[in-house]
C-alpha cells in the first residue's frame, strides 16, 4: 500500500480502535481489559493475511469495509 493511504488507513484503524475502547467483552487472557488499537491491528491482519501496510492499494475500500464491520461486530 501506498504511503498515504497506509496512512489513511492507520487513522482509521486508530479511530476503530477508539470506538471498541470499553466496548470488547472480557477475555481470561487479559484480565486487566483488551487493547482495543492492537485487537483491530490484528484483526485486520488475520482478516488479510498481512499486515496493513503490506496490503494492495487495490483493496483500500475493502479494508474500510472490514473496519467498519468491526466497530459493529467486535468480537
């Protein structure tokens, strides 16, 4: 990905990050609440298979698609 829309899309994944703060359901593994920027970061990651950055200029909009499934959808 371009360097601009790398850094449109770390915006938003910030800005996903949050609206999911306070709002991701509890979990053993972290017992002191969830970081919401790298439970995004990471979900994105699983979702595509790389990293943000390293995803095509290609699939900017499916990226912003995902994002905002996950605001409705946190999991």
């Amino acid at each position: 990905m371009n360097k601009d829309n790398a850094s449109k899309i770390w915006k938003l994944i910030q800005e996903t990050g949050d609206f999911l703060k306070d709002k991701l359901p509890n979990h053993p593994n972290h017992p002191k609440g969830r970081n919401p920027y790298a439970h995004v970061a990471l979900e994105v990651k699983n979702y595509f298979g790389i990293t943000y950055k390293d995803i095509p200029d290609q699939k900017y909009n499916k990226v912003i698609k995902y994002l905002q499934k996950l605001k409705q959808n946190p999991s």
